[in-house]
C-alpha cells in the first residue's frame, strides 16, 4: 500500500504555502486535500473521496444557489472569507424559502498563499457550516500562478429543500404587503471597508455575516404566507428593494425613521459619502409578507439571537411600479434608487 | 417602470468590456446578467431572477459535483473555457453514476476581459448545456482588478440524480474486476499545450472536451453492474487509476499495447517529455465492471459517438493494494506511479 504521508513534509502548515503542484491533480493534490480540507469538512459523503458524492433523496422541491467569494481583505473584524462563504451560500438557499443541507466548495488559490491562513479559512468554514447544519459534501482546488489571484477565492454551491408549499422569490410581492428587515444595515460592508489599506478610519464595526437559515424556519412557521425573502448583501437594502419592486411591478414606501443603521456606521458612512442603505449586509434578511401576518413575523425575528433589532419598516404599493420610495427622517419623500455607478468592489 | 435598458450603451457587446460596476451588485450587474448569461442561458428556472432557484423535488439519491475552471488559454482547438465547464461538471455527475439535470455557475471577471469574448464563452456554455440535456438554473458574477485575474475563471456545480440503484464509486474496485477505457488518452492537454505561448509546435491536436452522459447511461444500461466510473481529468489516466486503485485497496495491470495514444499525440509528448497517460483528458471515462459484463461494456462504448476506440485495458488485481502495473509494448513490467510533481499546471 502506498503510504500517501511520505511527502507532506512538504505540506508544512506552519510555514508552507501553496504551490503549482497542488492544483495539479496528482500526489500534492491528494495530501493538500487530506491535510486540511479532508479534516475540517470530514462528514459521510464528502469522505468517499469520488469527484462528486451521492446523497439521499431530496422529495421537496429543491433550492440551489451559488456564490463567488473575492472579498478584500481575506480576514475582517467579525469574519473571514470563509464564513463568509459558506453563510452567504446558506442564505441564498434559505432565502428560496428553504432548509439548507448540503454545500459545494471550490477554491481557487494563489501560488505561494500561505497554508496556515488555508487551514484557518478551512476551520472557519467546517464552523460556520456546524452553525448552520449544513455538511461540505464535494469540493475542487485550482491553483494559478502567483499574481493571477489575491490570495484565494471560494466558490459556493448550496442545495436544500422547500419548507413551505408556497412559492417564495422577488416576483410574489403584493401591494399591501409589509416590508420586515431583521437588523441594522451596513454592518458588513462598513467593517470590510474600515481594515482597507487605504482607509484611515479606526472603528469597532463588525460584520454581521451570519448563517440566516434558523431565523428563516422561524418566520415561515410565524408568517407562512411570506411572499418574498431575500438577503440585502452587495448594492445593500436600496439595490435589493429596487430588484423585488421591478421583478414583481410594483412600488415600495419605505419609513426612514424604522431603518436601524448603528451609530458607528452611520459615522463611517458619513465619513466616506456612503448611502448606509447602499452597504452590503451579509446577516440580515428582507422579509414581505401580508399585513395580517406582519407582527407575527416580527415577533419571531425579534425572539431569534440575530434578529433582535428587527422592524418593519414599509409597504408595498402600487403606486410606480419598479420603484421604491422613502418618507424621510425630515418628513419629505425621496427616491431610493438603483445604485447606478461601483460603490464597494470585493465586498464580498 | 424603471427602463433597464436606459444604460446599455455601456454594455456595447462588440467592443466593451468588464469594468469594477458589472460585480458590485447594481445596475450594472443587473444589464450584465441581461444582456449576456440571461439571453444565453434562459430557462424557467433561471428566468425567475433570484439569487437561488427552486427545482422539482429529486427522488433519486442526488449526485452533486463542484469544478473550477482556470485553463489558460481561454479558446483552445476543440473548444473553450465554456464548453469545458459545463462538460467537465456534467461528467462530474455522471461519474457517480448519475443522470445530470442542473448546473450553477460562477463567473469570476477580470477588469477589462472584452465584453465579446464573455458572450462569445456564455454561448458555448449554452450550446454543451443544450448537447448534454442540461439547465443551468442559477449563477453569480464578481469582477476584480485588473491583473487579479486572467481573463475569467469558471466555477460550476452540478446536481443529478441517480441511474441505477448500486452505489458507484472510487472504492467499489474489486479483484478480477475489467478496466475499460473510452478511447484516446491526452487529447485535451496536448490541445492545451499545443496553444500555449511559449510552445513551439504546430498540430492538429483538438481537445476532445465533452459531456459524456449520454453513454454513461448506455453503458449502465449494457453493465448493471458497474463499479466504478471515473473521467480521467487532472493527472491523467495513471493519477485516477492509481487514486481508485488506493482508494478501493486493489492492485491493477494495464496493457500498454490495449492503451490508445494518437500519433500526433504521442509525437507532442515525445516532443515535450511528458507521458501521454499523465496527460489530461475531458471526454473519456474509465468502467471498471465485472468481467462478464465487460463485452457488453464495451459495446455500449463503441456503440456511442464518443466512444468508437473503446478497449479493455486491464484488470483489476489482489496484488499490491494501491499500485498500478503495466505490461509494457516491449513485454516487460513497469509501475504507473503517482504524479509526483507538477506536469501541466490550468490544464483545466
């Protein structure tokens, strides 16, 4: 029997980094994968070791996503690229109005990337995917010459199952309805932006990426008649709202004085000339449903440890379709519009 | 209504290209994912514009499989990034003995990368979704810096369902058992190389890129009984045989005069020094089958497009668990090792 750890004197995860051979296919590429993705992600399928794994049947209708991960930096206040991934993916199936089972994970590395920080992106994951119990079932590793990448970035695929009978996407939305978020906005966005390089700022702004799925069972149970469910993340509240408003032809009136936003990333957003409501969130979830099921989806966020500064903060109309409008904290009106022009590149 | 096309002389198909705004998340990415992937790739499922897809419930053990793509360079004789995405997953799936349905994709730009190129890829992703009977159902799209990137990376997931009620995998090898593979070995990397910049010669040499489903199928039709499937990708023939052979704890013999080599293939690899069963294929499987079903194996083999130069190349035995042998052409033996060091690095 071959004895695979003959080499991983080269796969020093202390002071190793990544080389061409570890996306090639051949022995450093089975040891790479055995020393840290193998270890961290170890479940049932994923340690049969074939190019994909088989799972049982899934006899609900079945919601899938994907998401490319290029956040910059790679480690930030309150996450990394890793929990990043695996909650942005979570959540994208959560918000199909589903339970999130399994993951996919691809990683495109750069030459000479450290293997301590793949270990600890790797742990992060396995963590975040404990939280949301989900398991990394299959995976794949590229590796492109040094330049050619920054550092690494994680491809996410998610599979799950229907909780609900009904339809829920960003055409079911009602005039009449409720607008629910789950929390403050900007959180993820400003936190990326405050550990730039270039940025000057000092703040204790932390991301808010976070699985969603348990919050998303307990609103379908509360509200089960919820029309739309979406996560704010890049172009934040304005350009997701902006998105259900046209997919469903419809207008939205939203109350400025409702929207949660945190002292201190109002701060740094005032400081930048940033649009909090423009910043991506990668822990907060959109929810509109009908107006008599509005409190009980409320009270269900606000029970829930992620939810606790939820509020509903507007209406759908059906006044311009496509949309979305804003009585402000003067007590005019204005236009939320789409975010026309880059505000946050690799914010995610 | 807000008129989504108000801006789309930016996205000028002929002579623009990606800029920082197509993976912020607003407009912009929104006329992005209009004007290129949606008007490629259209389905029900993808039609609905959420970040995730709802499918029909999968009552089968499901199959899913995740690949990054960073093959340099993009367009190759016989193909192209695309194609070899959705063909590369496509036969992910089918490997582990299922019927392909869905596939996700994520694009990850670089700054700059010519808009024409982009939809030039998306239709040929298209085109092999159509040739395998595939939907691509949902995707994503981050762009970074100029230089961060080669042109575009391609992540892609796939979902099945299974043919057959056995289980299919590395580890199903058993003594005695045939190995039989689908034809000619090294098509695709000798394509690659044959293009690279710094590569000298000249060839006819085409990828042999594609989704190969369709016999998968045929071939569990013709041998139930099947054991392992697996396309022999990164490291070649000698890498997947020697994976299964450890994985499965069983010792192989090939012969090398059943193995099928072009001459225009093998020419380039005495050329370059490279061993043509260490080189990357996109289009051929290995069945490992009881012996006496390996006629019928074969038949469904030569029986298919793909297929024609089908052979038995070998057995699986009880010596040396985890080791490949081979008799050579000039009647000797000699080991088929592991791929040690790196051969060619984004061969796919």
């Amino acid at each position: 029997m071959i004895d695979r750890t003959k080499d991983l004197s080269r796969l020093n995860l202390k002071t190793g980094s990544v080389d061409m051979t570890h996306g090639a296919g051949g022995l450093a590429s089975v040891q790479l994968i055995d020393a840290v993705f193998a270890k961290h992600f170890t479940n049932e399928w994923l340690d049969v070791g074939h190019d994909g794994a088989l799972l049982p049947p899934i006899t609900k209708p079945v919601a899938v996503s994907c998401d490319a991960h290029v956040v910059s930096p790679l480690f930030f206040p309150g996450g990394d690229i890793g929990r990043l991934a695996v909650a942005g993916t979570v959540n994208d199936v959560a918000m199909c109005g589903a339970k999130p089972l399994y993951i996919t994970v691809s990683f495109i590395l750069e030459e000479g990337f450290p293997l301590a920080k793949l270990d600890q992106i790797a742990e992060s994951m396995a963590m975040t995917a404990k939280e949301a119990g989900v398991a990394i079932v299959t995976g794949d590793t590229k590796v492109v010459e040094k330049g050619l990448a920054d550092g690494v970035y994680i491809v996410t695929s998610g599979i799950g199952e229907a909780l609900s009978g009904s339809v829920i996407n960003g055409r079911k939305a009602q005039a009449g309805d409720a607008i629910l978020i789950s929390g403050s906005m900007g959180d993820h966005g400003m936190a990326i932006l405050s550990c730039r390089e270039n940025m000057i700022f000092e703040t204790t702004i932390e991301s808010d990426a976070a699985p969603l799925n348990g919050m998303v069972e307990a609103v379908l149970e509360a509200a089960p008649d919820t029309h739309v469910l979406r996560d704010p993340t890049r172009g934040g509240l304005a350009a997701t709202l902006n998105e259900i408003a046209y997919q469903s032809q419809v207008g939205m009136l939203l109350d400025e004085a409702a929207i949660v936003v945190k002292p201190e990333v109002m701060a740094a957003c005032e400081f930048l000339g940033l649009d909090p409501l423009f910043v991506a969130n990668e822990g907060k979830m959109i929810v509109i449903c009908p107006q008599e099921q509005a409190q009980a989806a409320l009270s269900a966020m606000r029970a829930h440890p992620l939810g606790h500064d939820a509020a509903i903060i507007g209406t759908v109309t059906s006044d311009g379709p496509g949309t979305v409008e804003m009585t402000t904290l003067m007590g005019g009106r204005r236009m939320v519009d789409w975010l026309n022009s880059e505000q946050l590149p690799r914010i995610c």
